[in-house]
C-alpha cells in the first residue's frame, strides 16, 4: 500500500488516531516508576492504606494512597500494567506464529492436512477460553510461562481460519504458478511468496486481540492462577482490595479504570487497523 494512502487513513481514522493516541499515553506512563522511589513490593504496616495524596508531595507521596500492607498503589498499578502488556505481547507472538504456520499449512496442502488441522480448529472452539485456560492452570499450577502457554495455544483458531482461508485463494494466482513452474520449493512459495500477502489480516487480528488477552490474563490473576502475588498484577490488586471495597474503594478502582482503559484503547487501536489496512476501503 502506498505510504501516502496509508498516513491519510490513519489521520482520517478516528479509531485509530484516538487509540494509538491511547496507548503511546499508556507506554509512556509504565516509564513513571522510573522517577518514583516506592518499593512495589516491599512491606510497610505503618503506613498501610494510607488515603491518596495525589500530588500534594509530588512524584514522592502517595499519589494513589497506599494497599492493606503499605505498598504504594501507582507505583503497583504501572509494573503490573508491564506485566500485563509484556504477557499480552508474548501470547499474540505466540498465536500468530501458530496460527499463520498452521493456517498456511492447511489453506496449501489441503485434503487431509486441511481436515486435521480444522477438526482441530473445531476442538478448540468447542471449550471456551477461559475454562480451558483454567483447566490447564489448575493441573499444570501457577507460573508465569503456564500462564503465557495456555493463552497462547487456547486463542491462536481465529489466526488459523482467517489465513487459511486468504491462502486457499492465494495459492491459485499466477505468481504462485510461476513460481512452482520455474522450481520453487514448496517451503519457498508458502514462507516467501504467499506470507508476506497474509500478513495485513494477521497484524489486524493481532492488534483486536491485545485487550481481550489483557482482560483474559487480568482474569486469572483475579482467580489467583495467574501472576503470583507478591508480585503486580491489575488482576491480583482487584482481588486482593475487594474486602476494602467499602472503606478504601481506591485499592479497586486505580486497577479497575486502568484495565478498563487500556483494553479500550486496544480495541480502538484494533478497529482503526482495520479501518487503515483493509485493502477494500475507499481512502
């Protein structure tokens, strides 16, 4: 796509602009803890759940008031925002990778590979995400690397059927037949010649689900099978904060607005690369 049609959708793009807007807003506030002395995990019973300061003392008060063990509120709420996106971006790596190879190795070959990998397809949409992901959580125990895993291969169907689908039509136009005509392997035509023609529908599906992983991982943080405490998770903080709910409402509502709109912006993000990218719109 040319360069100049592709700035002009961003600009004309509302999504878009207000979600990538969003996010980069998003990126840049992780960086605050830089500038913050608070140890998120380090105890303080003195100063335990303590109201917000807001900025009475600048960057070296409790600007968001403290939890039921002292520890600083924002400066918790922006590592578990890390934890959170860095998760979110491994799982999407993770999903896109096998349901590209996946997807492409169906929509080539077809017949039986295509049969296996769909009836396999259809296994997965039978469970539903959450149920399976605690399933596995509950048998295989609470980790970081079970929690990426079981994202990863319980949300990578979509990727699969979409571009298996743009394959089987790929796979049939002339640049393919040159190119198996003039020698090509089959592993050239399907990772050099008809990848890079599916990549615009995956980066579209990858950037709609990065908030709905976010929601997923702050999920089982919240059920307690996923990031452990005492380590920052929006999930965990919401959880752990419940039982004050009443006296002390900012423990859930600082991770509650911040999941809340973190998963807005991503989905505002994913609808303006659809609207950015898709080949059929009218610029």
């Amino acid at each position: 796509m040319d360069k100049k049609i592709l700035l002009k959708r961003m600009r004309q793009s509302i999504f878009f602009m207000t979600g990538f807007s969003s996010v980069i807003l998003i990126l840049l506030s992780l960086l605050l803890p830089i500038f913050i002395d608070w140890d998120p995990i380090a105890t303080n019973l003195g100063n335990r759940l303590l109201e917000p300061q807001w900025f009475s003392y600048g960057l070296g008060g409790h600007i968001l008031g403290t939890d039921q063990l002292g520890r600083d509120v924002l400066v918790r709420l922006l590592l578990g925002g890390r934890y959170s996106l860095l998760i979110a971006l491994v799982v999407i790596i993770l999903q896109n990778v096998i349901g590209v190879v996946l997807g492409i190795l169906a929509g080539y070959y077809g017949k039986i590979v295509d049969a296996i990998v769909m009836r396999a397809c259809d296994v997965f949409l039978a469970i539903p995400n959450l149920i399976l992901a605690i399933a596995v959580m509950a048998i295989l125990g609470t980790s970081t690397f079970n929690l990426i895993m079981v994202l990863s291969f319980s949300g990578w169907v979509q990727v699969c059927k979409v571009i298996r689908n743009d394959v089987r039509v790929i796979k049939r136009q002339e640049f393919v037949h040159a190119s198996a005509a003039l020698g090509a392997g089959r592993m050239h035509i399907m990772f050099r010649q008809i990848f890079p023609n599916v990549t615009t529908n995956m980066l579209i599906i990858g950037s709609q689900r990065f908030g709905m992983i976010i929601l997923l991982e702050s999920t089982l943080s919240f059920l307690n099978l996923g990031v452990q405490p005492p380590l920052p998770s929006w999930g965990n903080m919401i959880s752990a904060g419940r039982a004050f709910l009443a006296t002390h409402p900012w423990l859930v509502l600082a991770p509650g607005f911040a999941l809340m709109l973190t998963v807005l912006a991503f989905n505002f993000l994913g609808d303006g690369m659809r609207d950015v990218l898709d080949q059929k719109r009218k610029v």
